[in-house]
C-alpha cells in the first residue's frame, strides 16, 4: 500500500496504556485506530485554523 502524493505520515509517541485505550474506542466507533487519528487531527485543525 502506497501513500497519495497529497498526503504525509508522521509518527506519534504515546504510552502503551493511552494507545491500547485509544484502539477500544477506534473499535466502539467501527474504525481502525489510525484512521480515527486521522479524523481527530483534521477535525481538531479544522476547528483551530483562523486562531
């Protein structure tokens, strides 16, 4: 699986706890982890972007 041109990865250091939560709410909301990560962050700039 290749990456779009108009699209970046980047990684995220967090502790083994908060990333194991994270994944039950990924999965409570029928997505895969990274892909909620993906909807937080867009969203979160989304909202924060004229500040």
């Amino acid at each position: 699986m290749t990456i779009k041109n108009d699209k970046h990865r980047f990684v995220v250091i967090i502790e083994k706890e908060v990333f194991e939560d994270f994944k039950k709410i990924a999965e409570n909301e029928k997505r895969s982890a990274s892909n909620l990560a993906s909807k937080l962050i867009t969203d979160y700039v989304k909202n924060n972007k004229n500040i």
